[in-house]
C-alpha cells in the first residue's frame, strides 16, 4: 500500500507510512513483550523486532518499483483492492473482538481521537 500510494504521490506515500506506524507500534510492543515473557535473550529479541521492518520494507520497495510505470487504473485498483481488503479485516477481526470486553466511555473519544490525528496529518502532509 505504502509503495503502490508512492507511486501516485510521494506525498500520498509518506501519509500512509506516517499512519501505519502508529498502528504497528503496540503490536511492536506486544510482541516484544510475548517474547520476554518466554524467556528469548534480549538480542534475539531486536533482531526479531528489526525483523518486523523487513517485509514492510520489501513490500513498499516493491509495490513502488512494480507498478511506478503502470497505467493509473492498475495502480488505482491495487490500491482500491488493498485498502477493501484492510477493511475486510477490521470489519471481520477487530471490531467483534473489541465488543467482546467490556466499554467505557473513553473508547469511542479514543476512537475519534484516532480518525482527527490521522485526518489532520492527511491534511498536512497531503
């Protein structure tokens, strides 16, 4: 996605690197933990952390060099097909498990808190 949104525009693929990182973060976090809790020594756990970057690296690379002199409906429609596929998993993965717990108030002002930063980082870097 990050690659196929550079193609486009470089602006549009910055946006949407700027946005996956908060996303992978506490996933970054949880996994670093999960391996801490299962004994691994500290340096196997940041090569496997650095290792996490790999495949989003490899797959920005290339989408970019894939489809940098595609016509803009392919590109358009990897990106369309990526961004329904995203959906799909938050549709049929996060959104039943996050009503499986308890919910307070503070989840939907979070929520929101989350679509105005990435909002107003799509309205500066865009």
């Amino acid at each position: 996605m990050i690659g196929t949104g550079s193609t486009i525009n470089p602006g549009l693929g910055l946006l949407l690197a700027v946005g996956q990182a908060p996303a992978d973060l506490p996933e970054g976090f949880a996994a670093q933990a999960a391996f801490r809790r299962a004994g691994v020594a500290l340096r196997w756990r940041v090569l496997a952390g650095v290792g996490f970057a790999v495949p989003i690296l490899l797959g920005a690379a290339l989408g970019y060099l894939a489809l940098r002199g595609a016509p803009e409906v392919v590109t358009l429609s990897v990106l369309a097909f990526t961004g329904g596929a995203l959906l799909s998993v938050v549709i049929e993965e996060m959104i039943p498990e996050a009503h499986e717990a308890e919910q307070s108030r503070l989840d939907s002002f979070y929520l929101t808190v989350g679509f105005v930063v990435f909002a107003a980082v799509a309205v500066y870097f865009g």
